[in-house]
C-alpha cells in the first residue's frame, strides 16, 4: 500500500485542481474565442496569461490544441507557432516540476514486471525517448503526467521536450492555417 500513497497524493492533487476550475466556472474561458480575445487585446500580457493558462490547462486535461488554434489564428502560422512552443515548452516543465514535487518518482516504487521493462527503456535514452513520445502525443497531460514519476532527470525531460515539440507544433500551425482559410475563418 506504501508505494501508492505518492500516486494517491497526485490523483488527489490533479482532482481537486480539477473540481475547483469546474466548479469555479474557469474551466469554461479555456475556449477558442476566450484565448484569440486575451491574445488580442494586449499583446504582451496576453502572452503572459497565454502561457499561464497554457499551463493550467495542461493540469486539468485541456487538449493544447486548443491553444495552438488560438495562437495561430491571432498571430499567425510563425508567430503563433513559435508562443504555442514556449507556452508548451513551460508548460510541460512546470506540469513536470509540479507533479515530481508532490509524486516523486512513484512509478519507480511500482513491482509490475511492464512498469520495470517501460521504465528500463526510457532510462537506456532517456532524451531520444521524451523526444519520440512528444512527436508522437505532443504535450498530452497524462504523457507528462508519466514522465514526472518516472524518475527521469529534468534536464533530459527539458531536452527532449524541446527537441521533440518543433515538429508537430509546425505541421498542426501548417493545418489551422489552412483550416482557417478553407473555411474564411478571420483572424490571419
């Protein structure tokens, strides 16, 4: 029972965060229009909130996409690409520094013979394998949610993280932007 506490802590943790944006109502400006407005009105501090709800709403299980649509469509394909990869960027280390600080490394603590073989993987390369799961899952919360109990060092997390984002982020900023044309969306 003593190796799940740690994970007990963090369900507990990421179901609280959860109850308190849905009850508050916060959850419901993590839309489209509610971003492109934040972004818009001033660029500099809409940047700012960008990425403090970027992080956020990786905590609570709101699919980045939805930042990145935001992004592009008020800033367009470069720089809208490029504030989605910072915001991803810090968003994925503090959703790291945040559930390693409550977790520890408590997948390390599991016996289960596909926890110790996964885990065995990442740490024979451990930067080739956080860059391959971001191509493939971006910054899919329960991908960080993994990587920060399983003991990997920050340093490699970081790395792979920021070689592994530039690819995907790229090809989404290429299909919203022509998403928005095909269908006359204003904004680029």
């Amino acid at each position: 029972m003593r190796q799940y506490q740690r994970l007990l802590a963090v369900a507990l943790f990421l179901g609280m965060l959860l109850a308190v944006f849905e009850f508050s109502g916060l959850r419901d400006h993590f839309n489209l229009v509610f971003l492109q407005q934040q972004i818009a009105q001033n660029r500099f501090s809409g940047l700012l909130l960008f990425v403090l709800l970027f992080s956020l709403g990786n905590l609570i299980q709101i699919p980045g996409w939805v930042f990145l649509a935001a992004a592009v469509l008020t800033l367009g394909r470069f720089w809208g690409g490029l504030a989605t990869y910072v915001a991803a960027c810090v968003s994925c280390s503090l959703t790291f520094l945040t559930l390693r600080l409550i977790g520890g490394d408590a997948l390390r603590q599991l016996t289960n013979r596909t926890a110790v073989k996964i885990l065995s993987q990442l740490d024979a390369r451990p930067i080739r394998s956080v860059v391959l799961l971001r191509v493939l899952f971006q910054t899919v919360p329960a991908l960080n949610y993994a990587l920060a109990l399983s003991g990997i060092k920050f340093r490699q997390y970081f790395i792979g993280t920021l070689l592994g984002l530039p690819l995907p982020i790229a090809l989404y900023c290429l299909f919203f932007e022509y998403l928005a044309k095909a269908l006359n969306i204003p904004g680029i």
